[in-house]
C-alpha cells in the first residue's frame, strides 16, 4: 500500500514538474457554450429545457506560478424541468444565473487547458404550481430573486487551435457541463 502511495505521488510531482505550454494566456478569448447534467432538483423532476449555459473569459495575467494564468467572464446559466405529482399536480421550476466569474488555469497535459474558479452573481428562482383539487387551489407561483457563489473546476482539450471540448464540474446551474469551446 504505501508503494502504491508512494508512486502516485511520484507521479502527480512528474506530471506538475512537465507541465506543458500555457494554453491560455492573458489576452486571450475564449467562448463556452455547455449542456448540463445533474439538476440537484432530485430525481422526480423531468427536463423541459435542457440546462444550457454560456460563458465567456478573457485572459488578464500570465506567468503565474511559472506557467499559470488567470481569466475573468461572464456566465449565464438557464434551466427548466417539470414536476408531475400524480392525480391532477403539477409544478414547473425555472432557474435563470448570470454573473461574473474568475478562473486560474494551469496546464498539465499538451492541448488540455484545466482550470478551477469562482462564480458570483444573481439567481432568478420560478416556481408555478397547478392543481385540480379543490382544497389546494388552482394555481401559485412564487419567484425570487437572490445572491449566488460556486466554484469550479474545468478542462478544455483543443482539437484545433481555435476549437475544444470543454468539461466543468461545480455547483452552478448543474453539477456537470459539458460542451465546446471557441478561441476567438
């Protein structure tokens, strides 16, 4: 056990000591565009629109930690899903983000761009309830307007110089993002 210990650690030191090339420097502008997996909603909600978000970034410093970088963007994120109770019950939940986020890149490997920050910004909630049963009312709706924080972790792999498949894994508007990237 502790060889296995041992080489693992041997082999995140050999990877971070042979970090590549920066593949995303200050300058640089990159485009996301994501569909989401993993609502946080449970397990009876069923998808009207699918999560989508888009986000931008824009290189500001490079040269951090040798090889590091860091970017700032915007982030829009929208979803639907609808919940049907069973009898006559239904209730459909909206959630729209938007705000700015920050990132610090790091390469490891050639071509993949892997990166963690923070999103914070505004949260728009909808939550509209039916029902034919009389004791619970025909309708209700409620909205809210509120403050958001997450954090992420992500990796573009460029399959060209301009274009890449992009992964983040966070608590955004889903746990998972997957989609492509534009370098423009």
């Amino acid at each position: 056990m502790k060889k296995i210990i041992l080489l693992s650690v041997f082999v995140i030191a050999f990877v971070a000591a042979k970090a590549q090339d920066p593949i995303f420097v200050k300058g640089d502008k990159v485009a996301n565009i994501g569909i989401g997996l993993g609502s946080g909603l449970g397990t009876y909600y069923k998808l009207s629109i699918p999560p989508i978000s888009l986000s931008g970034e824009y290189g500001i410093a490079d040269g951090l930690l040798d090889k590091g970088s860091v970017g700032v963007g915007a982030y829009l994120g929208f979803s639907s899903y609808k919940y049907d109770w069973g009898y006559t019950y239904t209730s459909k939940t909206t959630r729209i983000y938007v705000g700015p986020r920050g990132s610090f890149h790091y390469p490891f490997l050639d071509k993949l761009d892997t990166y963690a920050g923070l999103s914070l910004g505004f949260r728009y909630y909808s939550w509209k309830y039916d029902s034919d049963v009389a004791d619970y009312g025909d309708y209700y709706n409620d909205n809210s307007l509120g403050f958001y924080s997450y954090w992420f972790v992500g990796a573009r792999y460029y399959f060209t110089e301009k274009l890449a498949a992009m992964a983040e894994l966070g608590y955004g508007i889903t746990y998972l993002n997957i989609g492509i990237s534009v370098k423009l």
